[in-house]
C-alpha cells in the first residue's frame, strides 16, 4: 500500500513537471487560444484581453466567458469554474493597492454569500515575475455549500498587470485539486 501510493505521488510530479515544460514552450509562442498535445494530455494557453495576461490550463476546461461578466471564465466539467478579472496599473485609483483590490474583490463577492469562514490562508507565493495571494473560504449561496479559492496576482514591473482569479465550486473538488490550480496560478504569465 506504502509503494502504490510512493509511485501515484512520483506520478503527480512527473506530472507537474510535464506541465511546467509544456508552459515554457507554449508561453513563447503567441497570442490567442494555443493547443499542445502532451502525453499527459493538452493544455490550451488563454489570454486575458487587453490585459496581457495568459493561463495555461488542462484538457477538461470549457471556456463559459460570453456568459459570465469576466474577462476570462473556465468551467471545469460540473467540479468548479475559474473565474478572472483582468486589471492595469493605470485601473486602480492612486491609493489602492494590490492588496486592497483583493480585499476589495473578496468583499463584493462575499456581500452576496451566507455564513462565510476563512478556511485556509497559504502563504504569498512569489519569483520573480509575480506575486500571488491565495486565500481559501467556505461559504453559502442559495442553500448550498461552495468553497472559494481568492488569488490575486501582482505581475511585477516592467508588467503592469494584475489578475483577480476566483476558483469556486464543490468542496471536495476543490480541496482535492487545490495543488493543480496553484500550478494554474504559478503558470501564469504576463505577456508585455
């Protein structure tokens, strides 16, 4: 039992380094949706317009935008979906922070939740291209139980983008996948 799991964990890295090579070959490529087909599978490049901001994502998203008010909305079969608001330096009045944006973000989409909890606050994540914020919650809306995965990413200079991303969805799902949407996160790249 001790070997099986050795080998799925061995498995999980391999991988993930399978998705870190296959970022790095994509992110020079281009614009616009981008398909590779690895053996793991394939990860389709997605921008955010005009934000200058791609995400790589697995086989297995369906892009849900035109009916959603964000700037980029994937929808992972019935498990959770990825929601991303693009933003510029130049968007935010002269005060506000990063920071305050997620602040800002969290509070408009939890005004419309019931009996929300922070559930886990990860530590910053940061190289040196980004910094992201990660903060996972647990809330009610209609009745039912969501978690709420908030993230914000700081592109740092010459960048001057930030991204706002929401994953939300069934609990368990999120939980049990909380390790492959921070490789979204982390493959996250601004383009200019």
């Amino acid at each position: 039992m001790q070997k099986e799991m050795k080998v799925s964990g061995m498995r999980k890295q391999l991988g993930i380094i399978a998705f870190f090579s296959v970022f790095a070959a994509l992110a020079g490529s281009g614009c616009g949706m981008q398909s590779e087909n690895e053996s793991d599978g394939i990860l389709n490049v997605y921008d955010v317009v005009p934000y200058d901001v791609q995400f790589v994502l697995p086989d297995g998203w369906e892009n849900t935008t035109d009916d959603s008010p964000y700037d980029l909305q994937m929808k992972n079969e019935d498990r959770y979906y990825c929601s991303i608001f693009g933003y510029k330096d130049i968007d935010l009045p002269n005060d506000m922070t990063p920071e305050d944006l997620f602040e800002f973000q969290k509070e408009d989409i939890f005004d419309k939740r019931d009996f929300v909890e922070l559930v886990k606050e990860e530590p910053v994540w940061e190289d040196e291209y980004k910094k992201i914020y990660r903060e996972l919650y647990s809330g009610e809306l209609e009745g039912n139980k969501y978690y709420y995965y908030c993230c914000m990413i700081d592109f740092k200079e010459p960048s001057e983008s930030l991204a706002w991303v929401i994953f939300s969805g069934t609990p368990s799902w999120i939980e049990h996948d909380l390790e492959d949407l921070n490789q979204i996160l982390i493959t996250s790249e601004s383009v200019k």
